[in-house]
C-alpha cells in the first residue's frame, strides 16, 4: 500500500534509506552508493524537515505495516522534484520502484504539472538506464555534488549530479 509518510515514520524511514543507499547492507541491492559514498544518506531532521515542510510529500510503499519503500516528491516552480526513491535491497527488481514511479506521475497530474525532474550522480549508469526506460530524458544539464558533512565521497574522482526529466501528459 502507498500512502504519506508522517512523523511517526522517522526512524523507519531513516533505517531504510540509509541501508538502502549506504554500508554493508546495501550491497543486496543494485542501486548501493557503498563504493562511491561513506556515511549517511539522511537523518532523523532532515526527515523531520522534509515532513514538516508542505511543499513535498514523501510517499512510504507499506506491507505488514513494514516500511519497504518511499520516494519524496517535491512541488518547485513549475515542476515536480522525484528523490530519495528508495526501495529495501532485497526487494529490488520487484516492481515497488516502479509502482512508486507511477505514483509519482499521478501526482504531478493532480498538481497540474507536467515536468517531473530528478537528479542522479552522473557515474551511475545503470540507474541512468533504468529511469530512461521509465521515462526519464538527460536534460543535459550537471550539478555539482554537495559537500556535507553527513557523508564522504571515497574516490578521488569529483562526482556531479545529470538532471533527468519526464514529461507528463495531462489529461
């Protein structure tokens, strides 16, 4: 089941998140920054930021009331914002990811907007890959990688972010 995720979900989403994208647990999956990024990928106030804030919707793929699954979704402009697609490594290659992309594509419909836009670390091919095949076009456009000081980049390669793009039919 999808819904919104509230307050309550922090630590779940933060657990999952983390062992999705970072550490020894998220080489189950395919879509592991493990070799390129140390530390965390979020934490419990950025969550708690990002629930608070009415400009995103941050959508949890639910069963057994388990969190296996999110992605937030981001009103800018004149475009919706994906990140933070986030699926449990030993569920990848199932289908949630798509489901939630779906979701996705109903949301920028309700909210009358027909670009949805995200950002993917430009070396990450085959997640490139996979968001072409849902959709999603190279704009061209590069941004660089943040510095924080949640996370550290392990090459010594300067990484940078592709912006991709899908455009949505509205009805």
């Amino acid at each position: 089941m999808i819904t919104k995720a509230n307050l309550e979900d922090v630590v779940a989403l933060k657990k999952l998140i983390n062992g999705a994208y970072r550490g020894e647990s998220s080489k189950a999956g395919w879509t592991t920054e493990a070799f390129m990024l140390g530390g965390e990928r979020t934490n419990e106030e950025e969550l708690t930021e990002i629930l608070l804030d009415p400009t995103n919707a941050l959508l949890k793929f639910t069963e057994n009331d388990q969190i296996l699954a999110c992605v937030l979704l981001t009103a800018k402009e004149n475009q919706l914002y994906l990140g933070m697609l986030t699926v449990s490594p030993q569920l990848q290659n199932g289908g949630i990811g798509a489901q939630l992309l779906a979701q996705a594509d109903l949301h920028a419909k309700q909210l009358g907007f027909s670009k949805i836009a995200m950002t993917v670390i430009s070396t990450r091919t085959e997640l490139i890959a996979y968001y072409n095949r849902k959709g999603y076009v190279d704009t061209g456009l590069r941004a660089p990688f943040p510095d924080s000081h949640s996370h550290s980049v392990l090459g010594s390669d300067p990484l940078q972010f592709m912006v991709l793009e899908k455009t949505i039919v509205l009805d």
